[in-house]
C-alpha cells in the first residue's frame, strides 16, 4: 500500500490514544500541539503524560483497551508495546470506519503520521510510506541538527519581507538567487542568535 501525504484538521477533534509510554507521549504532544481533544487509554503511564492527565490537557482513562473506548473518535494511534493490542485497535477503529494507525505496524492502518520537524511557521515532513519508521526518525534527527531553532525566525523575517522579493526580483530564478544569499550572510544569523530581530530583519531587506 502507497500512502500519499495529507493534511488533516484536528483542531478540536477527539483523538484516541492507546497507550502511555514514550511513543504515545511524543503522539499525544503533536496533537495537542494542533489543538486536539485527547483521550489517553492506559493503565499505566509516563509521568509526563500523568501531568497532562492531571492538569486537564488529556483525558485518561486508566484501564485496559476496550474497543468502546473507541466511541466518539476522530482519529486514533496504537501506540502500546503489544502487538495483539495494536493490532486490535486498529481492527475495532477500521471496523467504524475510523482513521487509524499503528506505531509498530504503520501497513495495518489506513494512514500514517510522517516524522515532523518544526521551526516556527517552518515544517519538514519525513516518510517512508510506512517502510522504515526507524530510517524516517534517523532522518529527522539529522534535520533537527541541520536546522535549529533560529530557522524560526528566519521565516517569520522572510515572511514578514516577502513583498520586497516579489518588487524586486521578476523572476523565480531571481528571486531563489536572493534568498540563496540571504541565506549565506552571516551578519543576518549573528543578529538573530543574538535575539536582534530588528537588526536581523534590516540586514535581510538589505540583501534583497
């Protein structure tokens, strides 16, 4: 099975997580971070995952898997260390005609959650069509040493002078050229690591 990357919208959705340990922790913190409404179906679980429980952010359930646990869902991850439980969650959800995914065997869902870097409004998505999870998470690794927190900034400024490019550069070969050597000014880097902004975003329109 191919899979084809999709953008969904969970904002405000309930999304069924199975699971408590370290997988699910970092599951659970992505779909929290687009807005969510989480279930967390565990007996046990990571303590930072009792945090969320215990402030409010996550809804847990501490018991063992049921597939009525599954009731009013959006979306839902397996995400244990026991393969006869992932593979029952994703035959109960599949059964409802929900979306679906397994962290140990992304071919039994009907989709998957790419490795995903994030800088800001900046966003590298990594897959493997479900092949190799493990070669995607290396991948991610090395971008997420490649391209550090200060890209951030670097797209909100780009964002913020995206008018200039278009003004003063005509073409797409032009305007690739530009940001190629804003890209390569190191005055526009010092500014930003040092938490200039203003300076930083200058030095940019400078170099368009």
């Amino acid at each position: 099975m191919k899979y084809y990357p999709v953008s969904m919208d969970v904002s405000g959705k309930r999304c069924v997580v199975v699971g408590g340990g370290r997988i699910a922790q970092r599951r659970i913190a992505t779909l929290l971070d687009y807005g969510a409404q989480v279930r967390m179906v565990t007996p046990v679980a990571t303590d930072e995952l009792r945090t969320l429980a215990t402030s409010g952010k996550v809804a847990w359930v501490n018991a063992a898997y049921q597939s009525a646990h599954l009731e009013g869902a959006f979306l839902v991850v397996a995400a244990t260390d026991v393969r006869q439980t992932n593979a029952a969650v994703v035959r109960d959800a599949q059964g409802r005609n929900l979306l679906v995914t397994s962290v140990d065997a992304p071919e039994e869902g009907n989709f998957i959650s790419p490795a995903q870097v994030v800088r800001g409004e900046l966003a590298f998505t990594i897959s493997t069509s479900g092949l190799s999870p493990t070669l995607a998470s290396v991948i991610r690794e090395d971008i997420e040493a490649a391209y550090g927190p200060e890209w951030a900034d670097l797209t909100r400024i780009v964002g913020r002078i995206r008018h200039l490019l278009k003004e003063r550069h005509a073409s797409e070969e032009e305007r690739r050229a530009a940001i190629r050597s804003l890209l390569a000014d190191d005055g526009v880097w010092d500014a930003i690591r040092d938490g200039n902004m203003a300076e930083a975003e200058a030095l940019a329109r400078r170099c368009l």
